[in-house]
C-alpha cells in the first residue's frame, strides 16, 4: 500500500527498487559557468522543471518554463490530463549543491500554487529528491527523497510502504479545513503549498498559504556536502499548478529573504577548506549576490 486513496502496482514497487540498485546517486557538481551566467542575469526565474521526453508514456501535459530574460513570465505553468500516470518532476537546476557552502544562509524554500486537482483521481505531490530517482515513482517514496501527498496528506520519506500521518506533534496540523468525510481530507484548490529543506539539520517542512507547518522530517540528504538536493513534484491524473521558485514573492513571507532564496546557493566551494578538484582547486567561484 503506497497511501490511504491512491496505490502503485507492485510491478512498480519492483521497478523502483530495481532502478535505484541499477543506478547510483550520483555525486555532487559544481555549477556550469553559463547557469552562472543565467542564475547571475535571471536569479530565481533561472529555475524551472526539467521537461518530460515527448516520447514518455507515463506524462501527458506540458511544463512552460520561464525562458531566458523573460520579462512577463515568473513562475512555472504546469499541466497534466487525466491520462497522465504518476510521475515526478524535478527541478532542471538544484536548489542545494552539496560542493558550495551555505554561510549565511539558513536553508532553501519554493511553492507551488494549485489551480486544478480532483483527489482521489488526480493529485499533487510536493518535495525533493536526488538524482537520478525513478520518474515513474512519486517524492518520497524511494531513496533520497521525500514528499507529502496532497491528496491523502500522508508524508513519505524513502517509504514505499504507505507513508506517516503528517502531524503537529500527534495533533491534527493547523489547517482551517475539517471535513467529516475522510476521502475528502485533501488541500482544497486555489491553495499555496510551499517546501523548505534547512540546511543545518536537514529539516523539511511545508507551508499552507503562508503558515508554516511542524517539520515533517528531520536528518534528510545529509551528510549535505555529498548531495545535490532538487525540488520533486508529483503528478497523476488532470491537474494545473504553477511553480514558484522566487520569481514572485512567496505567501510565507520569510522566504523572501536572502537566508532563503535559492539564487544563493552558489557561494565559495568547500574545496576551498583543504579539498581539491580539477578545474576547482579550492578558488573563490562566481557567487549570484543581491
């Protein structure tokens, strides 16, 4: 069981188990010098999803990305059809690169704002990953990710096998909604759900139209020098949402600040604590400032 309305088939419990035994998490990288470049011209709007093959079965939709020095579009529009299977969406850029340190900031923030889903037939599901992750797999149900499934509201980490109640310490999370109908315990549409990964503890938690939720889970992507961490959206069925990397101001307000603005994450390598690399050796790389 794979959470409280929706289910995978066991043929792609299998699949996903066998995919990540075939290929490895790959190792952190430094950022090219043209997203430099971009991330330097663009900031936050240098940021989308990485868009599916039009030759894959599983996604039916399209992803319109912000192109370069846009100056109207801010934000990620995203739709799928009622044909589209689960599938996760990963950010075309890191939103935490394992080879920079993050001095002077506290962590990273994004959100998505939802204009169409219809659970149990089709719903969102929002966190992160690491690459590579099975794109026919929701976030957080195999290695290096996690996700909290917006139609169930149940949260997974590395869980394959139904997820945890997402809770505020064993009460129920602060949400103005109360529906007596368990199938109808969902984030309504029109809402903003946001996503923050802290850095020092590995902490992830969410935000609902600006509040911000409990921690959802504690110790992931860690150690963080030996990750790149990407934002993970997932999809199934009719949806429409849009994907806020910083573009436009974020519903919580903190995150529009720089402590966590994802535009900060290039900053000096730790190479430069006594590492080396070729290409790198420890110098002072290109920083995106304010």
């Amino acid at each position: 069981m794979l959470g409280q309305f929706n289910e995978a088939s066991d043929q792609e419990y299998q699949d996903g188990r066998s995919f990540c035994l075939e290929y490895p998490l790959l190792p952190p990288s430094l950022v090219p010098s043209h997203i430099i470049d971009r991330i330097k011209s663009d900031g936050a709007k240098a940021w989308g999803l990485a868009t599916p093959p039009a030759s894959h079965y599983r996604f039916s939709g399209s992803v319109e990305n912000i192109i370069p020095d846009s100056k109207g579009q801010d934000i990620v529009h995203v739709s799928t059809t009622r044909l589209c299977k689960d599938y996760c969406l990963v950010s075309n850029l890191p939103i935490a690169v394992g080879m920079y340190d993050t001095f002077g900031r506290d962590g990273v923030y994004f959100e998505i704002v939802i204009q169409e889903m219809h659970p149990p037939a089709s719903f969102l599901a929002v966190g992160t990953c690491c690459q590579p992750y099975p794109v026919f797999r929701l976030p957080g149900w195999n290695r290096e990710s996690t996700g909290w499934h917006l139609d169930d509201l149940r949260k997974f980490f590395e869980d394959s096998d139904g997820g945890r109640d997402y809770t505020n310490h064993g009460r129920p999370l602060p949400l103005p909604f109360r529906p007596e109908d368990p199938s109808q315990q969902y984030i309504p549409t029109g809402s903003t759900v946001g996503c923050g990964y802290i850095f020092s503890t590995g902490s992830i938690f969410y935000t609902f139209n600006g509040l911000r939720l409990p921690d959802a889970f504690s110790g992931a992507h860690l150690p963080r020098h030996e990750r790149d961490v990407f934002a993970a959206i997932g999809v199934s069925g009719q949806t429409k949402f849009d994907v806020n990397f910083g573009g436009e101001p974020f519903r919580w307000l903190p995150g529009n600040t720089w402590p966590w603005r994802v535009e900060g994450l290039v900053g000096r390598s730790i190479l430069g604590e006594g590492g080396s690399s070729s290409g790198a050796g420890g110098e002072e790389l290109p920083a995106y400032s304010s």
